[in-house]
C-alpha cells in the first residue's frame, strides 16, 4: 500500500480503507445517507464482493457468522435511520459474543444533524451500550484514522462490535488520503499484562487438586488457543467442560471431553460442579445459564479464572486466583508449571453421571420409541454422513439445545449459535456468512419454525449468489422452547405459541432452491443424505413431534446440582 | 448485605462526546442513581475528568468501575470513600432582600456558615457556599425557615489524598 496521499472522496476512502484491512467481502444494504460508498462498491467491485442482504439483520448476522468460521472481522453496512436500527440487534448479539465486526452507517449530512431530518437517527446513542466502541464521523480526513482504529479495536484483545457512522458530506468531501493501520490506543489495553506469579499460584492449585474440572468458553477459540488448550487438558489429565459457546474447542471425542455445562448441558458436569474442589475457568464469563442460582454454585470450589477482560473477573464467581491474559500465551506458560497425571476415579464419577443420562434421556431422544421424529434423531443422522465434519449454525430453541447437545464435533470453529442475546432470526443468514467464512467446509443451519420465519426473507440472498448451505428446519408447529416452559412451569397454559406454518416446500422452491419435507423415520435418513450430498444450497423440512421436551434442564433460579432428568 | 456508603468515582478520559453517554449507560443497566457527575480538565493536558458521586455497595461500585474501565477511551477509573478524599461542592441560595434588614439572625447565619453574598439588589439578594455536604445542608436547613426563592448545588468535585498515577498509566499505554 502506498503511503503518497492522493486525492479521493471520502467514500472512495472507506473502501480503500477496508481493502488496505483486508477485507475481500462485505455485507449490507443500501439507501439514501450511504449511496456514495455504494457508487464507489461498484467501481471496486473486482476488488470487494458486496453480498445483498434482503434486510439489515440479515446483513449483519450474515458477518457474524463470516467473522465466527474465518475467525476474520465481519464486515457490514447499512444506509442511515431505518437501516442503522436494523443492525441493532446484531450489533447486540456480537457485543455479548465477542464478535469481531465492523459497522459501517450512513448519516445525514452534518448539517442537518439533530434537526430531525429524513431518515436522521442517533445511531452512535442508540447503539453506544451494545458496542465495543462507536464514532460518528463528519469531516472526509478522519475517515482513514477512525477506520484504522475500528478495526483495531473491533479484532484486538476481546473482540466485538465496533460502529462507524458517517455523514453523507464527509462522504462526498474531497482530501488528501493516507492509510496508517492502527497500532494501539492510548486508554485501551487490548490484552492485560499477566503476573508470573498467578501462573505459580494456578500450577500449585492444579498439582494439589484432587477432584479439579475445567470449563472452557468462547475465549479459546476467539484466542486461537486449542493446541495449547488441548495440551494442558492432556498432560493434566482434568475433566474439560464447555459453555455453549466453548463448544468445538475440543473434539466431542475426546477422553476428557465430560460434555456441556449450563442449562440444558450434560448431567455429569453440572452435578459434579458442586462436588470438585478445583474449577479452572477458561475464557468463560460465567453467565447466568452456566451457573444457574449462584448462591449455591462451586462454593466448596476453589476457582481460577483465566481470562482477557478484567471486568469479568470476579463479576459472578469470585475466584481464588485471576491468570489475565490471552489464554493462548497464559495455558502456554502454564504447561511447564503443571505435572502430568491422571484421575481415574473423578473421570469414573462423571462417566457414572453420563450412563445415568444415557439411559433416561439420550438413548430415547437419539433412537425414539414412540413413531413421531425427535430432533435428537436428526441431529444423529446429520453427524452419521459429516462423520462431525461440519460447520452447525443453530437458531435458538428447543432444537438449538439439541444440535448442540448431540452434533458430533472433530474441528474448531463448527459451531455457530446465538448464545448470549439467544436472537431468534440469527440461523439463516449466519449460516450463509458462515459457509462464505469457511467455503470449503460443509455448513448446515439448524433452524426451529420459528425462528426461520423471522429472517426467511435471506433465502433471497441465499438464491442470487448461490451460497451452499443446507437449512434444515425442525419444525414442531410451536415456539417449542417457550411451550416447554408453559408446560413446566405454567401449568400447560400454551399461550400463543402455537403456528401454524405455511407450506415450507413451496417457498424454498420459489427461490429455486432444491427443497424437499419428511415426517416418517423411514425417509430420514435418505432425505439427510441428499441434502448433504446436493450440491448448493438445499431446504429440508423434517416434521418432528409437537411436544417433545428438551432435557436435562436446571430451572431458571436452581441450582445446577439440582439439575432435572425429566 | 454489605452497607451502602458513599463513593466519589474518578475517571479519566480521552476527549470524547460520546462517552457521558456510555458512562451513564453503565450506571442506568444497574439502576444506579448518580448523585452527581461533573466533568473538567485534568491536570494532564488532553485528559478529561469525571467525578461521579454515588451511593453504592462496595462490591458493586468496584464492579461498575470495572465495567466503565474497560470503555475504550476510558484511560483509568478509580472509586474512594468519603474518608479518602478532599470533596467540595458549591451551593447557592436565592432569599428576598427584605428579609436582610427584617431578620437580623441572617445575617448571622452568613457570618457563621463562612458563606459569602454574591449579589445584592434591590428584589434579592445570593448568598453562596462552598464546603463539604454537611455545611452546605446545613446552611440549607438554617435559611429554609425564611423562605428560599431558589435553591441549587453543584456536583462534588473532589481529589484524593493518594496520588493518582494517570502519567505513569499514560506512559505504560505508551509504551506499548
Ligand atoms: C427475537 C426473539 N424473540 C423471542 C425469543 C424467545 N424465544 C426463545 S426460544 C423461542 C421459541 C423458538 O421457537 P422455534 O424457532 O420454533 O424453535 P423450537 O424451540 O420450537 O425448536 C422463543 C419465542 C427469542 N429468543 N428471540
Ligand atoms: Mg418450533
């Protein structure tokens, strides 16, 4: 890149800023506050492919999930008022996910700023509590420096979402343009400093520990760290856990695999989170759903916390020893320190738990005895062809716990889900951005009938640039996941949700898109088959049963060793 | 349940407009009500200052410190007790100037509380103090059986006793 100013338009300078980040593929929407970066997309287009998404939410959580499977910044755009406002939710969903994305929205000409003028929003107030970092900007020459700051900050330390509006006059103003990337913010601290003595503390606790259990987050793979974790589970020898979001970080195979904590998680590692004497968090935040009523969670526990964000340390779960870092350096500094072992009958006890599970929820969810479909069997066909080498965006539901519960997984980055804001709407363009992340990889979105109505409209997207995911919608005719709580905890009142779907078949094949439903078990596993096996994108409906639930389950306020079976 | 007291939150900010904002939204997720919030210079040239009076418990007022900490432009936060820090606050009373010459206890009542008159004329007349809390309520409650016409206080301003560190915070950014 040429560091000889030249002299160009502020919106030819937003996307020579986006090229000289290495952007190669964007998503977004256009109108009126952001025409002239439009006009200059298209004198670029050889250099940057624009993805036209049918409505902004799609936009963005289509760069949500492109920024999840390429572990690259996600990257959308949208027009001023109505178009910002439809990022919202996206931008809340990768603050709370730490998703690397960076927003770009037109404004008003500064001028008009605060005059209430057509299609004016506060964009940068609105979307201030649920991003990483904002700015508006209304001068041309500021655009390069506020860019490169954008992705700074959008990428670095914990990653999240990061808003940059700018108004139209900055956009058509004429200046002399440089580019300079960002090398470091003044105020900001992208990775805090680790004491080399809470290294020594961890190692002490861990080599004493007698019953010790990891749980591992988001914070491994957003840090790139799964060599270095699996390294440190293997030579210590200590059951891992995950968090939904953790999910992939290791193999689902693995011996010291014990299976997902939290609200819908696996029997063994929630029961037996109240009976370890060491819990060594790992890039997790201890969210609500992992630890259900925190008043009784882990307290005979002695916890360690290694973690990036300052502000999460001791925020739900005080711990014994804080290890701040980037877990890739800090579990990499720490296998020296820790000796090697095994406990065989801690691993025992949570085999223990899995048989128990095995044999009241798993065995009957995965090979049903009663005649109607369970989402569990799905889920077991689709692992049966991928053999776990695939890519699952999930929705958020009933059938969201359950791919994630039975998805077999062998590689990192296979799991894309809505796990923090739980945004219904999320799957289908995820999927889309997340199959354009990864394009050689298999993806397939796994979607309740719910949900796929909230962004059906992204099948559009989906037919005009002929991305291949597989959509595989379960659909029970209710909101399942809330009728579950009607029928546990509202004594069966089903107060609106119950739908009434139209016909699936005939919309995706109005998009052209090769589609096909079953409901009979006798045609599951063949109609599985050819949607992994057609090439492009394919639609399959499987009717699965209206009332099944999803277990186990800690109700909302227990504790997770009060965890349900049934 | 630990006691709640009062804490006087020191930020440290990079120029910004919109940071008041994305201060105050920490504050309003919690329902924190902020006593006061007034924002200066700093003793570091290009650095801005809030000071934040609130009424908390300790394990919250650390977490919410945290949390505005790690706001992108924010440089340090820190939080101190009553005890730990030089505070002041300005008040102004406006009272009718017959009650000057009608009531000569107000007089010395001025006298007394230290406060000084800013203005006098012929309709009213403005009497201002600067102090601590305690002396500026309580030449509140000493002038309210008069009649106040107007009332209002500034934010707290305050320093701390320890030293703050923002130069050798800076410098650390710095040398990154
Ligand atoms: C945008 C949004 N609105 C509402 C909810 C509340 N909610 C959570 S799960 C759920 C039901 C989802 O139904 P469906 O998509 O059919 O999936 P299922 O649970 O049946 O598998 C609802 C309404 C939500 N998570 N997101
Ligand atoms: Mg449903």
């Amino acid at each position: 890149m040429s560091k000889n100013k030249e002299r160009i338009t502020g919106a030819e300078a937003v996307i020579r800023c986006l090229l000289a980040e290495g952007v190669d593929l964007l998503y977004g929407y256009p109108g009126g506050a952001i025409m002239p970066v439009y006009d200059e997309l298209y004198k670029y287009q050889d250099k940057l492919t624009h993805i036209l998404a049918r409505h902004e939410q799609g936009a963005i959580h289509a760069a949500q999930g492109y920024a999840r499977t390429s572990g690259r910044v996600g990257v959308a755009m949208a027009t001023s008022g109505p178009g910002a406002t439809n990022l919202v939710t996206g931008i809340a969903d990768a603050q709370i996910d730490s998703t690397p994305l960076v927003c770009i929205t037109g404004q008003v000409a500064s001028h008009l700023l605060g005059s209430d003028a057509f299609q004016e929003t506060d964009i940068v107030g609105i979307s201030t509590p649920v991003t990483k970092w904002n700015i508006q900007i209304t001068k041309a020459e500021d655009i390069p420096t506020m860019m490169a700051k954008a992705f700074y900050i959008a990428r670095s330390g914990r990653p999240g979402p990061v808003l940059v509006d700018i108004t139209k006059d900055a956009q058509f103003a004429e200046f002399d343009f440089s580019y300079e990337p960002c090398k470091g913010v003044r105020s900001y601290k992208a990775i805090p400093a680790t004491d080399p003595q809470s290294l020594k503390d961890a190692a002490a606790l861990i080599n004493d520990a007698e019953k010790p259990m990891i749980v591992w987050g988001q914070g491994v793979i957003l840090g790139e760290a799964e060599a270095e974790f699996k390294a440190f589970v293997e030579k210590s020898g200590i059951p891992a856990a995950w968090t939904i979001l953790g999910v992939s970080a290791l193999e689902t195979a693995h011996d010291l695999n014990v299976g997902m904590v939290g609200m819908h998680g696996n029997y063994g590692p929630n029961k037996l989170t109240n009976e370890c004497d060491l819990l060594i968090a790992i890039g997790m935040r201890f969210d609500d759903r992992v630890t259900g009523n925190l008043e009784t969670y882990a307290k005979q526990a002695k916890v360690i916390h290694f973690e990036i964000d300052p502000a999460e340390v001791n925020k739900n779960v005080m711990c014994e020893v804080a290890v701040m870092g980037s877990v890739k350096t800090t579990l990499a500094d720490l296998l020296p320190l820790i000796k090697e072992k095994t406990y065989a009958s801690w691993l025992a006890e949570f085999k223990a738990f899995d048989k128990i599970e095995q044999e009241k929820v798993i065995q009957e969810e995965l090979y049903p005895s009663k005649d109607g479909l369970s989402m569990g069997e799905v889920i077991r066909n689709v692992n049966e062809v991928t053999g776990g080498d695939a890519v699952i965006v999930t929705d958020v539901g009933q059938h969201q716990m359950m791919a994630i519960r039975y998805a077999e997984f062998v590689k990192s980055k296979s799991n894309v889900t809505s796990g923090g804001l739980g945004t219904m709407g999320f799957a289908l363009p995820a999927a889309m951005g997340a199959k354009q992340g990864a394009p050689d990889r298999q993806v397939v979105a796994v979607i309740g009938d719910g949900g796929y109505q909230m962004t059906i409209q992204e099948l559009g997207t989906i037919f005009q640039y002929n991305i291949g995911v597989k959509v595989l919608v379960l659909n029970n005719e209710f909101l399942g996941m809330v009728r579950q709580w009607q029928e546990l905890f509202f004594d069966n009142r089903y107060a609106s949700t119950e739908m009434v779907n139209p016909n699936f078949v005939k919309i995706a094949e109005g998009y052209n898109i090769p589609a096909n439903s079953v409901s009979k078990r006798e045609d599951l596993a063949d109609a599985v088959k050819t949607m992994l096996e057609t090439p492009g994108p394919y639609f399959l409906e499987v009717r699965v049963e209206k009332e099944n639930n999803v277990f186990p389950m800690i109700p909302t306020g227990a504790s997770v060793s009060d965890i349900r079976l049934s | 349940m630990e006691e709640k007291k009062y804490y006087t939150i020191s930020v440290y900010t990079e120029n910004n407009v919109g940071l008041v904002n994305r201060i105050s939204t920490i504050f309003l997720k919690r329902h924190v009500n902020l006593l006061s919030m007034t924002a200066s210079e700093s003793e570091i040239e290009d650095v801005y200052r809030f000071t934040i009076l609130v009424k908390m418990t300790e394990e919250k007022v650390k977490k919410i410190v945290g949390q505005i900490e790690k706001q992108i432009e924010v440089i340090k936060a820190y939080y101190h007790t009553d005890e730990e820090t030089i505070s002041q606050e300005t008040a102004l009373y406006k009272v009718k100037s017959e009650l000057l010459f009608d009531e000569p206890q107000i007089q010395n009542i001025i006298k007394k509380s230290g406060a000084s008159i800013v203005t006098v004329n012929k309709k009213f007349f403005v009497i201002s103090k600067t102090g601590r809390r305690i002396e500026t309520e309580a030449l509140h409650s000493a002038l309210k059986p008069f009649g106040l016409l107007q009332f209002t206080r500034s934010g707290r301003i305050a320093v701390t006793k320890e030293a703050m560190m923002i130069s050798d915070v800076l410098k650390d950014f710095d040398e990154e």
